[in-house]
C-alpha cells in the first residue's frame, strides 16, 4: 500500500491504518468508532446531520444536534487525517487513495467470482469466493452495537454465505484435494443460514462428489424435515433433482447458483432408464418415469375399470421428492388421453382455513355452466361463486355429488387432489361423502398424500379409511426409490424413501430345469404407517411377507380411523 493510502478492516479487530499510521485508537468512545464507522459504510454519499444523530443515540436518547454531534466530529476528523470530512449541513467522507476496504473488496471478489462460475473458470471462481470468505469472517464490527448495525451485520452475512457456496461449488469442479474444503464450506454455509435452499443444495453435491451418497440423502432429508416442520412447504427444484441423481446413481449436476435448464432435469435424461414396451409407453406429452413400471401398470388397470363404470380410489404416499407429483401428472395425462375429463386442485397448509377451496379449484371451470348445477345440484352455485357463501353442509355435500353425477353422464371422470392431507376440512368430507357413493360410477380420485400420514388432520386419515374400504376400487401406493447397485445373475439394490434398506436377488438354475430365485433383504420402514405395519406383522414374516403387508396396512387404517374417532 503506498503510504499515502488508505487500509481499513471493519470485519473482525476493526484497524483504522492512515498514511501507514494506525489510528483507530484515535478515535476515542462508542460515538467516535460507531460514527467513523457509518461514514465509512456510506462514503459514496453525503450524510445528513440528523441521520447521523439517529444512528450514534437511541431515539429516547436523542441529544441536541449541535451540542453533543460537533465534539464527535471534530474528534473524528483529528483522528483520520490525511482522510477530511467534507461539509456542515451534510457530511462525506473523502479517503487518500488508493483505499482498501475489506467489506468493499469483499464485495468486488465476490462479483468476480459469480463472474468466473458463469464463465466455467472453476479455479478463478475458487480464489475469489476464498478470498471474500476470508475477508468477512469475523463480522461485521463484533465488539459494537447499534440498532443500524444489524442491517449492515445481516447483508455481510448473506455475502459471506453466498461466497461459500460459491466456493464449494468451484471446488467440486477443480475436485481432488479441494474437496475437504469444500465440504468446510458448505457445511458452514448450512449453518449460518439453515434455510437457505442454495447452501443445502452445495453440501448434497459436494457429499457426493466425495462419495458420500448416503450422507448426501441424509442432508437431503434434514432440509425437506425443516421446511415441512417450519414452514409447511417442500424443497425446490434444485434439491429435487439431486436428490432424484443420488437416487437413481445418475452424477449430480453442479449448479453455479442459476435453476437448471428444463431439458437437463428430465428423469427419461437419466442413464440407466430402463427399457418399456409399448404398453408401458406414457401418453403423449407426459413425463416418462423411473422405476415406476409396477405403479404404472397399476393406474392403467384402474382407469380401464373405471371407464367401464366401475369407480375407484387411488392413493398415492411418499415422502417429498419421491415423485408424487410427476406420478400425478402422469395419470392425468393418460386419463386426458383416454377421453376422460380432467379436474385438478392442490391442496396448501396455508389455504385450510378457506372453506370448500378445493372444491372451487376443482369445479371452477364449469361453475357457470347452467346444465350442471341446475336441480339436485343448483345448491352448489354458492360454494362455486366468487362469493363462497352457502346454507348448511349436507345440502352442499349432496349438490356437489349430483353435479359430479352430471358430470359422470357426459363421460369418464378423473378428480385429483395434490397434497391432500392439506385439503380445507370442508372439502375433505365431501371427498369423504363422494368416496363412498362411486360404486358404478365412471369416477376417479387420486389423491397424493404426504409421507406421514398418521401426523395429517383426522379427517384426511378417515378420507384413507373410507376410500380404502368403501370405493369399487382402490389403489394404495406407497412409492419408495430404488437405484440398481449391481447387474447380472446377482443384483443388489439400495432403497430410500419410506422404506430404506438393502436386497440382494440370486438367480440360479433350478433342478428341474426352470429358474431357482433366491432373495435377502434388510430393509427398515421409515414411515410410521410402515413401521406401525412392521411391528404388526413381525410374527409372520417367515409365512408370507405379502400377506404379513397386507395385514400391516389394514391395522394401520383401522389405527387411523381409531385416532380420528377418538379427536
């Protein structure tokens, strides 16, 4: 630094070095530092009087501007020369040059480091968020208070955490001995911003660069716990398409910060698909899925029966991220494919208390059609308007199966309810109520459920009871990911989702010719319906492991129905 620069650190022990002199303990008192301080943060503008009173005293402690804000000044301005405060009514301060400041050049490495990544230069990338994470590390002015102060404290804190990330990003890049750094850094991401979806997603990949896949799934599961538990939302789409690369085996994109391009993140993109025959084949625009031939095969049974008049129920279970939603999207598509009418709505923890909302997002499009909800179903016009008032329940409850049965007359039905477990009360017990009358009727529900169950509202577990007992048909699904870990006459697979574990297949020719088929397992529900199935069956499992499942599920709902009754 020439010796007539100037070189101030804010971050950590502040050091005031003037003209090659240290002067910081110059500016003698709280007023003094705090003061300098937020001229230094502000220098690119004059600072009024006033603004400048209210940032050195609390507003109760406010002193006359002149008799308490002159001596502060002028004690800084001894203490900073060659640096001046320039003006009377508004104040700047003008630093020698050159000046170094570490929150601004912090700032400068960190635009060149988002810079590097946009342009692939992984180890530029890497010195400049390094650099800018060294700078900020020890915080912003930790031995002073100051109501303004937190403000300034909370943006170096993001910085600080976005040049983590930015590091463990680059490091995975340039790999080798950058990695146990790299983890370093993602980790202490996380835990300065627990929240924070992108430091979340930076751990998952930098786990699995190094190997650590399990780990990766398990920093996957402790973000989609937090933000269901705290906020009743899922992760997105970022954290979604590498936890389905860890589940899979596919390599987990690196992302420099920015969504991933749609044509990248399609599960048919995946390596190791494997191969349909044309029955399997998805409807014409719909996603095709990984690992979901058995349920596939499953709905395009159901549809078939309940295009015969035969209606039904299809439950879908899983935890966030397993593919409820891209499962959904494909029995709409096969549905609408099939010449059936298609009504969705989804569900949100925060729209419970909005009486029938999913019933209006189910109906709204034909809510104004005159032939639907005249005679049985004329009481539905309330509930269906835009002013949402109605007389009574069972009177609504009623119109809306007569209009469901108007809409049954014109053809195949098919009703879907993402995240049902957070439908509002009143929309569930008309699900509840139509559930129970679509024997020979063209009608189906699917409804998408969270992967705990036994933590939803009563009477979402009571719509399972009743869908599961009393429809024509029923599908109950509960999805779990497998990855193929090993190929030919021996195959391993590992399992995460609601059921975790390991199996091994043997396949081996049988004395009389045809194929001997040998299988271990050991697997561990992690659902609490699957556990609760698991402690229940246990004593059969040497019989029949299908059987003992089967009778496991069937406690479990009578379980559930029990709870409700008892709320």
């Amino acid at each position: 630094m020439a010796l007539g620069g100037a070189r101030i650190q804010l971050c950590g022990e502040l050091v005031v070095e003037l003209g090659g002199r240290r002067r910081e303990n110059a500016l003698r008192g709280r007023q003094g530092r705090l003061g300098f301080a937020y001229l230094l943060l502000h220098r690119h503008r004059p600072i009024r009087r006033d603004e400048l009173v209210a940032a050195l005293w609390p507003e109760d402690r406010a002193p006359p501007r002149e008799q308490a804000l002159a001596p502060v000044l002028s004690r800084i301005r001894s203490a900073i020369a060659p640096a001046v405060l320039e003006g009377r009514d508004s104040v700047q301060l003008r630093l020698p040059e050159p000046a170094w400041i570490d929150v601004e050049v912090a700032l400068a490495e960190l635009v060149a480091a988002r810079h590097a990544s946009e342009q692939h230069d992984a180890p530029k990338a890497l010195r400049s968020a390094r650099t800018a994470t060294d700078l900020l590390g020890g915080g912003l002015l930790p031995a002073h208070e100051a109501d303004w102060l937190d403000a300034e404290r909370e943006r170096v804190a993001d910085l600080r955490v976005e040049a983590l990330e930015l590091a463990a990003r680059a490091a995975i890049r340039v790999g080798g001995a950058a990695l146990p750094q790299a983890e370093l850094d993602a980790r202490r991401a996380v835990s300065e911003a627990p929240f924070r979806e992108s430091a979340r997603a930076a751990l998952i990949s930098v786990l699995a660069a190094r190997g650590n896949s399990a780990e990766a799934l398990r920093a996957y599961e402790d973000i989609r716990e937090l933000l269901m538990e705290e906020l009743g939302t899922v992760p997105g789409s970022e954290l979604m398409t590498l936890h389905t690369s860890l589940l899979t085996g596919a390599p987990p994109t690196v992302s420099t910060g920015e969504p991933p391009a749609p044509g990248n993140t399609s599960p048919s993109a995946l390596p190791d698909a494997p191969t349909q025959s044309p029955a399997d084949l998805p409807a014409p625009g719909a996603l095709t899925l990984v690992e979901r031939h058995d349920e596939l095969r499953r709905i395009a049974s159901t549809l078939q029966a309940v295009a015969g008049r035969h209606g039904g129920v299809v439950t879908v279970e899983g935890p966030a991220g397993i593919g409820k939603t891209r499962l959904l999207r494909e029995i709409r598509a096969r549905a609408a494919a099939t010449s059936f009418q298609t009504f969705d709505a989804r569900a949100g923890v925060l729209e419970r208390e909005f009486g029938f909302g999913v019933v209006r997002q189910l109906f709204a499009g034909i809510a104004g059609d005159p032939e639907l909800t005249s005679g049985p179903a004329a009481t539905v016009r309330g509930v269906l308007a835009d002013s949402g008032s109605f007389e009574g329940t069972f009177p609504v409850l009623n119109g809306l199966h007569h209009l469901v049965l108007n809409l049954a007359a014109r053809g195949p039905l098919l009703m879907s309810v993402d995240d049902l477990h957070w439908a509002d009360p009143a929309s569930l017990r008309f699900l509840v109520y139509l559930a129970r009358r679509l024997t020979e009727l063209p009608v189906l529900i699917v409804a998408p459920l969270g992967g705990h169950v036994v933590g939803a509202p009563g009477i979402a577990l009571s719509f399972v009871y009743d869908a599961t007992y009393a429809a024509a048909s029923t599908v109950w699904l509960i999805l779990i990911a497998q990855r193929r870990v090993g190929s030919g006459p021996r195959r391993w697979w590992s399992v995460t989702g609601d059921i975790a574990g390991w199996a091994r297949l043997d396949l081996a020719a049988g004395d009389g010719g045809g194929s001997a088929i040998d299988i271990e397992w050991d697997m561990r529900p992690r659902s609490r319906a699957m556990q609760m199935a698991a402690v229940l069956g246990r004593p059969l499992l040497r019989w029949s492991h299908e059987w003992v499942l089967a009778r496991g599920l069937d406690q479990f709902r009578q379980r559930a129905l029990s709870q409700h009754d008892d709320q």
